[in-house]
C-alpha cells in the first residue's frame, strides 16, 4: 500500500505487529520485540532510522496521535497487567483473531516530526 504526497511522490506503507503498534502509542511495553520495535516503529514514522536512545520518548510523542488515528479501536483495548512476556503473548494472541498479527502503518506526513540533531537534544535535555 502507499499513500500519495503533497509533491507527488509516494510513501509505501509498511506491516507491524500489533504489539508493536500499541506498545508505541500507549508507552505499556508489550511487543515482543521489546525496544527494537520502538526503534523500527518510530523510525520508520518519522523518516529517521537513525534515533538515538534520548529522542526515543519525544519520536514516539510524535507518532501516538497518528498510529491512534489509524488503528484507533486496537490503540483502544484494555491492556491487562502484565509483568513477564509470556503475559504479553497472551494479550496479543488474544487481539489476533479480531486485529490479526500485522496491521498496516503509514509514515507521518511531512512536518509532523521535528528534527533534531541528537547531540544538540541531548546538551538541551542535561541542561
């Protein structure tokens, strides 16, 4: 799937896991790819593979609203506690027969991601 821009050019939409997706815009870790999902997911979005630990909470501020608008009934679900990934696996597989495993994602539109150099956001963040 891909989605047309504004100059012309198209975006191609990517699948992730369901776990993935919620663990993003909610901040409640329950992907099984734990941070690595944080990483692909929110590099993907904003266009910037390359994020440093420190930029991780402000690129995932950044997508929620958008994953939200997409996926807003699975962003919706009650997630239990859960404290070991076998809980998780369990949430998950219990989504699967209503959302499936993968679900499309589309990159945020142009603007909606500020870049920042990650030397400069880390000097800003220690003040």
């Amino acid at each position: 799937m891909t989605t047309e821009n504004e100059g012309g050019s198209t975006t191609a939409h990517r699948q992730f896991h369901i776990g993935d997706v919620i663990t993003v815009a909610t901040g409640t870790l329950v992907s099984l790819r734990h941070i690595e999902a944080v990483y692909d997911l929110c590099g993907y979005m904003t266009g910037n593979d390359a994020l440093f630990t420190h930029q991780l909470p402000r690129a995932a501020r950044e997508c929620e609203p958008a994953l939200r608008a997409q996926h807003p009934a699975l962003i919706a679900e009650t997630i239990p506690p859960i404290s070991t990934m076998e809980e998780a696996s369990e949430f998950l597989a219990a989504l699967y027969p209503k959302y499936g495993e993968y679900v499309t994602v589309a990159p945020l539109p142009p603007g909606e991601h500020e870049l920042i150099d990650p030397i400069v956001e880390m000097l800003d963040a220690l003040g």
